[in-house]
C-alpha cells in the first residue's frame, strides 16, 4: 500500500456544478501529477507539479485547474462539469520527474 | 506523437503457466516505463520501473523487459495465480513529464 491518499472515494455531481478533489503525497515527494482514467482505458495526464509550481500539463481545458500546497499535498478544481468528466481521478506522487510514481486509489467521480 | 499498444486486450490461461504481456511505444525517445496492476475499480499499483539506459527488471515472479531501439516491452509472469488477475498497464514518460498509457490487458487466471 503507497502512502498517496486520496479523498473522497466517490463524488456525484450535476453538470455545471464545480468540484474539487484532494492528494495527500507519500512521504518526501515533491511531485504530484492528476489523470484521468474513463471506463475501459488507460489514464490520460492532466497535469503536473512540481514544488508548488504547475510543471507539464496534457491536453485539457482550463476549467481543469490544480494547487500544490507547501506540504506537497494537491487539489484538482474541475468548474462547469460536463458529463464527460465523469471518470476515475488518479493522482500520482514521486521524488521527481522520470522517478517511479506511486498512485493513490482513486476519486470516483460521476456527473449527472 | 506518442502512442503505446498493449497487446492482447484480454487473456485466460489456466494457474500455474507462464506469460508474456506485450507493450508498444511509436516513438523511443523516452525516459522510462512502466509496468502496472489494476484491480477493478481501483487505483494502480507500481509493479515494475525500467529506466531508458536499462534492459530489463525483476521482481519475484515478474520480469520485465525493454527494447527502446524497436519500441518494444515484455512483462513475463511465472508461475501464474488466481491472485493475479487484474489489468496490466504499461506506461512510458516522455520529456513533458507525462506518463502516456497503454489501455492495458485485462488477465484472468483461472483455479
């Protein structure tokens, strides 16, 4: 079991709405990178930090945003929900790019 | 651009035999890969890391192995259980940081 956790375990939410998920890192990791997993395929990279500062960011939208806070730990912040967000949230923690990632188990997320 | 293939999609071999779960990468400017387990609806559990000047990785029961030069990987299981029945998911790091993912190969051991 890694020490990336990750809360809350489920979400539903309606479309328009706003949500924000949360990352606590494994101890002495300063890199936190967000995917997003839907039904049946593999995760897609949202973005990355890396000490506070966003450090790669793959091919979403703006209302996809994120905070790493001093600790290390991370929030996801998803505005005006649409349907196809709903998904599996990942977030990965690590001691640096290209060094091994630790996931947590997920946020569920559904949109109605 | 990057794509990965993991090939088969789905396998069922019967407890006790030995296989070899295939990754694809388009593009062999990568830092490393990956090997990972998911259970269903469950987050990924790191399996194996191969760095781009290495050849291969072990663990156990596992191996896995890396030919950056034709965009090939190899994740061989021994001696296969029930308790590994999962999906398998490769995954290489590029220059920008990102992992970028197979869709995995879904494996079911059967008692």
């Amino acid at each position: 079991e890694t020490g990336v956790t990750q809360s809350p375990t489920h979400l539903i939410k309606t479309r328009g709405q706003q949500v924000t998920l949360r990352c606590s890192s494994q101890s002495g990791h300063n890199t936190v990178s967000w995917y997003q997993q839907a039904l049946g395929q593999g995760p897609q990279f949202i973005f990355q930090y890396y000490r506070e500062e966003e450090n790669g960011r793959g091919n979403f939208p703006p209302r996809f945003s994120g905070l790493q806070f001093p600790n290390y730990s991370s929030e996801l912040n998803v505005n005006a929900l649409e349907l196809d967000d709903s998904a599996l949230y990942l977030c990965a923690s690590s001691a640096g790019a290209w060094t091994e990632a630790f996931f947590g188990q997920g946020t569920r997320l559904t949109v109605v | 651009k990057q794509e990965v293939t993991q090939i088969p999609a789905a396998l069922s071999v019967p407890e006790g035999e030995n296989l070899v779960l295939n990754c694809s990468f388009t593009d062999s400017a990568i830092y490393n890969l990956q090997w990972f387990r998911q259970d269903p609806g469950k987050g990924l559990t790191s399996l194996l890391l191969i760095q781009s000047s290495q050849r291969e990785q072990t663990s156990g029961r596992l191996n896995a192995s890396l030919d950056k030069s034709s965009g090939r990987s190899t994740l061989y299981i021994a001696a296969s259980q029930p308790g590994d029945s999962a999906t398998y998911l490769c995954a290489v790091e590029d220059s920008n940081y990102q992992l970028i993912w197979g869709a995995g190969t879904k494996l079911i051991i059967k008692p």
